[in-house]
C-alpha cells in the first residue's frame, strides 16, 4: 500500500512540474498563449479519445459511461456559469478559465489514481507502469493549468499552491480504488463518463475558442504536441 501511494503520489506531482516549468518564462506573446491553450486541447482531447472512453467502455457500461459524460459537461457548464459571474473582462476571463482546466483535470485524476490501485491488483508491475503513465501527461496537464492562470496576473505561489492540491488527488483517488477494490468495475467506468464530459466541453467551449483569439494557426501546433505527448505516454 505504502509502495502504490508513493508512486501515486509522484506521478500527481508531475502537475506541478509542469507548472514549474512554465515560471521560468516571463514574456507572454499571444501566439504562445495560443500554443499553450492549444496544447491543453490536444492533451485533453488526446485524454478522452485514447485513454478515458476506451477504458470505460471496456467495462461494458456504456449507459453508464454516457450518464457520465452528460453529467460532467452539465456540472462544468454550471461551474462555466457561476464563475463567470464573478469573474468578468479579459485577464479574469483567463483565470475562470484556469479554474475550469484545473476542475476538469482534478475530476480527471481521481479516477487516474484509482486506476493505479487496479492495476496493482493485476500485477504491481501494472500499477507502475499506469503511474508512470499519469506522471508523463501530468506535465502538460500542469502546464494547461498554469498557462492562463499566469497570463491573467495570478501570483506564481498561488498558482503553484493550487496545482499542489490538484495534485493530491491522484493518490486521494488510489486510496479511495484500494478502499473500493471490488466494486471498481461499477464504478469507475461512471467517473471516467464524468471526467471525458468536462474535458469535452472545456475543449469546445472553452479552449479552442481562447486559443483561436489568441492565434488561429499558432493553436493548431500545441494541440498537435498536445495529442503527439498523449500519443507516446499512452503507447510507447
């Protein structure tokens, strides 16, 4: 157990190495805020075409997985409304959006790190390798988070705390799988409904648009790396 939460662990602090590596970094252009947003597009859309609906669907639910995927595109919207209330102009126009990436991806770590905790009941060396896995596309994930939050005037040290919680949630998410173990199959294919219905629509709603007022050409490269970087953790 204490083998499963260390790599867990590691594998949600990749978010804020991600982060970190955006720091250092001063001068925001609009051609790399268009980059940076097309990245998290890719990532995201990389995310649920190779990773989250095929492994729900894989549990044969699929009345579940779409009950899912309704709900988590239905509570992002209302998450998209109520913070748009509180935010408004352009600079918090990105920091709303920096919360809804980092809502989506939280929401997406739980299940990742309940997926660690299957995995290990297969075979350990099958929980490694599911963690290494996360902690590869945790970077961009992080990065996606960070990237408008930074641009919208948010202090490094607040941006970096933040990301630390969402990191936490990956290994949150392996101890609630080894707590629920037996009943994973009904459960899990429910969740990762939820968290490919946010990224859905963070990707249609939220991200691409960003990215196309920012650069319409300059997002088309980060959401290729964006999908390559998915590609290659997930297959390689």
């Amino acid at each position: 157990m204490a083998y499963l939460l260390i790599i867990s662990l590691l594998a949600g602090l990749c978010t804020a190495a991600g982060a970190v590596l955006l720091f250092v970094k001063r001068q925001w252009s609009n051609r790399s805020l268009a980059v940076f947003l097309g990245l998290a597009a890719g990532v995201m859309t990389a995310v649920v075409v190779f990773d989250l609906l095929p492994s729900a669907f894989l549990y044969f639910r699929s009345l579940n997985v779409i009950m899912g995927i309704a709900l988590g595109g239905a509570v992002l919207f209302l998450a998209d409304k109520i913070l748009l209330h509180r935010f408004s102009g352009q600079e918090q126009s990105l920091i709303t959006l920096g919360y809804l990436i980092m809502l989506g991806i939280a929401l997406h770590d739980l299940p990742e790190g309940m997926a660690i905790a299957l995995g290990s009941e297969l075979k350990a060396r099958t929980g490694a390798v599911i963690a290494l896995g996360i902690a590869i596309h945790n970077i961009p994930e992080g990065m996606a988070i960070a990237a408008p939050l930074i641009m919208g005037g948010m202090k490094k040290s607040k941006v970096l705390l933040k990301i630390m919680l969402v990191a936490m949630v990956t290994p949150a998410g392996t101890l609630l799988g080894l707590g629920a173990v037996r009943s994973l199959p009904e459960i899990l294919p429910f969740l990762l409904g939820v968290a490919a219905g946010i990224m859905i629509y963070l990707v249609l709603f939220q991200l691409w648009p960003q990215a196309g007022l920012k650069g319409p050409r300059s997002r088309w490269l980060g959401f290729a790396a964006g999908i390559i970087i998915i590609i290659a953790a997930t297959y390689l």
